[in-house]
C-alpha cells in the first residue's frame, strides 16, 4: 500500500466526474478546491462530482477547501494589455484608481504606502518583476525598477520580510469558510498565517460550525511567509496540519532557503503529531508536457523521504493539458521512494523525542514495538474520530495501518494521512439482556460498559472487514489497537492478534 497521499487540485481541466473517477482509480487520496477562482455555485458542483466518483469506486477520498486569503494585487491596464517594465526606470504603485500603464498601476491594498518606506523590495507576479521604493506619499508608492519584465493585470505583490497591517481572514474567506462547512468538507486550508493567533480564530469559527457528531474539519495552516517561519513551532502547536506552500515562500524569503524550510517544516510537524502537506510545481512541466524532469522526480522522492504525508499538485491537474498522467507519474514516484526503509532514511522521528506523557503516544510506541517484535508490519486501529490512526502515523515507524470505523467523516478525512487506509465497518448491535437490544452501538458508547458481548462483536466485526477486504489472511498475525474502547479485549490497549483465531481475553 502507497503511505504517502496524493493530493491533487480541481479546475477546469480535471472537474468532471469521469476527469476526477480516473485520478482516483490512479491514485488520487484527496482533492484541493481552490477558493480563488471559480464561484460557489461551481464550486458546490465540482464538490458534489468528487463525491461522486468516490461513491462510485467505493473509496474514501478526502476533500479540502483552501481560503483565498488577503491578496495584493495590482489593478487593470489600459485596453487590458500588458506593458514592459525596463530596470532603471521609474514605476508608481498607486491607491487610486488610475488606468494603468508603463508608468503607474493601482493596487487593491489601500494600506499599501503605510506599509513601506525608501529601499523597501516590491515583488510583482511572483518576483518576475522586482521594484525598490524611493519614496512614498499617502497614496503614491514611487519605485525605480530593478529586475524588468512584462507587467500583466491583477498580479500579486509580494513585500519579503515586511509586516502588513492585514487579518488573515477576508470578508470572501469568511463566507467560504460557512459554505465548506455547510457542505461537510474535511480539511480547510488557511492562507497569510503569521503567527498562532491568526490558526486560533479559524479553528475556533470551524468549532462553532461544525455539525459533525464525532471529530471535525481539519485546520492546515500555509506556511508561506516570514513571519510563518519566525513563528513556526507556535502556529504547529495551534493547527491540525500544515501546507509547506513553497510557491509564496520562496518568494517571501528566497528560493535556496526553501528546502532547508520544507525539511524544517515536515519534522517538527511530525514530531507534534500533526500531518504535513508539501506544495507547489512538484510537478510543474507537465502542465505542458507527458513527462516530468528528473529534478522534479527527486524533488517528490525527497519530499516523501522527508515525512510529508501527501503531496499536493497544483495546476498540474486544475488546468494542466496531463492530469491523468501527472497523478500516475507521481504515484509511481512514491512507490519508488518508499522502496527505501525507513530505517534508511532516520530513525523515526518520536522514539527521540522526549516523553509526552499522553497515553495515546504510550499505546502508539507499544504498538510499534509489539509490531516489530513479533515481525509484523500490519496494525489496525478502531477509530471513531480517527484521531488515534493520525497519532500512529505521525510516528512514521512504516507499519500498514488499517483505520477501522464506523464514521464515513473519519474515513474520507484519514485518506490524507500517511501509511493510513481507512475502512469503513458497520456498528455493532450492543446486548446487556438477552430480551433487551438498546440499538447500534460505536466506540465511544462502549466506553459506557454495555457488556462484552459488544466489544467481541465490534472486534469480530474489524476482523470481517479485514478479510473482506483482502487484507489480511486467516492465521496471519496483526497487532489490534483502540483507545476509548470498554470490556474485555480491547480498553486503551494494544494486543497481537491472529486472524481467525478465539478473540483475546485480558
């Protein structure tokens, strides 16, 4: 089974049903949907396809909606046409609204000229044009051009290593950040952060629309800028997740610090049991073209080595000419790196680090030891909010895991997570007296003590479901794993079990 996830973003070259069937039969866990362009009606259709196609294979596939954030841009020029901008010259950046030319153009940020001051660098459509500020007026930005090219409309602006006086939510974010959750979706990806509080206001929103009755949508925080990377070990204790979103962050901070940044990133969010998203033109030429560099074949092997639990593409499969072949491409390159054993690689990431005292942590060592011990690679995980299959993968110890639940939220939300499959089981039917059935019955009810005929049917029920999956074999050995789960077998415990075999007794 391949541990790292295939994240790949919707557009009009991959949103229709047949489009977005095919990348899952190759390898698809999980789809982006890109907040910043499209309207919602699109969007809902586009959301309602994807699920669609998942139903129709039968697999769980996560969905995730990324928030535009604030975006500086520049405004319109005349007749829509692009002009040159040569290094030596004079170029204003201005608040009002002018029609723009190869002298001026407006920006959408009215905070702009407060924002600056003399020798401040201005980056234009991702640093394709750099400009230095020369002085500036309540209104005015007056800059001598640097680094020249071809000004287009409406391209972002970059201000590397200085404060903006902006929030990281929008007014458009906050009502797509209602409508995702209105739709159920499982992760929300946040833009602009800078610093913990900017997670903390966002989660909190995501806590009080969430309607879900176990577990909830996922923050994934963008580490995109400076102040990000200042910040870092604040804002991963505050999110679910992060995006190492390298396309921004090279161009806030610069281009040969973004692999030392990504490898930053990747660890310490795996070492606080929080999942990882790596970003931006992993695959980038075949936008254009059936085959990918070599560079870009060892930039998806490295990001894999690193401990990224998905990778994501972009326009490779939003508005590419190749979205099929970019996902069976990459999906081919993961399955190559992971031929390389952990082992190889380092030694995982939490038996080095300090004791946190969790008993999850606890439970998530033992098992991977107990796995080891009697030379298993196998564990299944009962999993209600799929919390304890996420803290068992941040572990990285290369052990297949079987994420069992009866939650077709906690399902779709695992197909991101590293070396977890998500499987979805019915609920038992709990039996205190022989003459009194009180209903369907899940974990978390077994936490209440209704008997141990409930825990033996649940555990003879994730065998069933192992087995019918094709998984596992009668007489193979696994280690069984769960935490809020009463009676005997199984309660915050870690057993080696033997499919087809009595079920074990403490």
């Amino acid at each position: 089974m391949r541990k790292a996830k295939i994240l790949a973003t919707l557009g009009p070259a991959s949103d229709s049903q047949a489009v977005i069937e095919s990348m899952i039969t190759a390898g698809v866990n999980a789809v982006r949907i890109n907040m910043s362009h499209g309207t919602e009606e699109e969007h809902t259709a586009t959301l309602e396809r994807a699920r669609a196609a998942a139903a129709n294979l039968k697999k769980p596939l996560a969905i995730l909606v990324d928030l535009s954030g604030p975006k500086i841009r520049t405004r319109t020029l005349k007749d829509g046409l692009p002009v040159e901008l040569k290094v030596g010259e004079e170029f204003t950046i201005t608040t009002r609204e002018v029609e723009g030319n190869g002298q001026i153009v407006s920006t959408n940020f009215s905070g702009l000229p407060e924002a600056v001051e003399p020798g401040t660098r201005i980056l234009i459509d991702d640093g394709a044009i750099e400009l230095i500020v020369e002085s500036e007026t309540a209104t005015d930005i007056m800059c001598r051009v640097e680094v020249g090219g071809w000004l287009s409309e409406r391209k972002g602006i970059n201000l590397p290593n200085t404060p903006l006086p902006i929030a990281s939510m929008t007014e458009k974010d906050e009502v797509d950040l209602i409508w995702a959750m209105s739709k159920n979706v499982d992760y929300i990806a946040l833009s602009f952060v800078r610093r913990a509080e900017d997670c903390r206001v966002v989660k909190k929103k995501i806590k009080e629309l969430n309607k879900r009755r176990m577990g909830r949508a996922l923050l994934v925080a963008k580490i995109e800028k400076a102040e990000a990377i200042e910040n870092l070990d604040a804002i991963i204790a505050e999110t679910d997740g992060v995006m190492v979103a390298r396309g921004d962050l090279g161009v806030e901070t610069s281009v040969e610090h973004v692999p030392v940044y990504q490898k930053r990133i990747i660890e310490k969010a795996v070492a606080n049991d929080k999942f990882v998203i790596t970003a931006t033109q992993m695959l980038q030429s075949m936008i254009d073209s059936p085959h990918p560099t070599r560079a870009e074949a060892s930039d998806v092997a490295n990001a894999v080595w690193d401990g990224s639990d998905a990778v994501m593409l972009s326009a490779e499969t939003a508005s590419g000419s190749y979205p099929l072949e970019t996902v069976q491409t990459m999906a081919r390159i993961i399955d190559a790196a992971e031929t390389v054993k952990p082992g190889e690689l380092r030694k995982p990431v939490k038996f080095s680090q300090p004791p946190s005292g969790r008993t999850s942590q606890a439970l998530c060592k033992a098992a991977a030891y107990a796995a080891k011990e009697v030379m298993t690679e196998k564990v299944a995980v009962f999993t209600e909010s799929g919390l304890m299959a996420r803290r068992l993968s941040s572990i990285r110890s290369g052990l297949q895991t079987f994420g069992l639940t009866t939650s077709i939220d906690a399902c779709n939300q695992l197909a991101l997570i590293w070396g977890v499959q998500p499987m979805y089981h019915r609920a038992v039917q709990a039996v205190v007296d022989p003459q009194e059935s009180i209903g369907n019955v899940t974990m978390m009810d077994l936490s209440s003590s209704v008997g141990t005929d409930a825990t033996a049917e649940l555990l003879m029920v994730g065998e069933t479901t192992l087995l019918e999956a094709g998984v596992v074999e009668r007489g193979e050995t696994l280690i069984m794993m769960a935490g809020r789960l009463s009676g005997h077998g199984l309660s915050s415990s870690v057993i080696v079990w033997t499919i087809g075999e009595e079920i074990p007794r403490r």
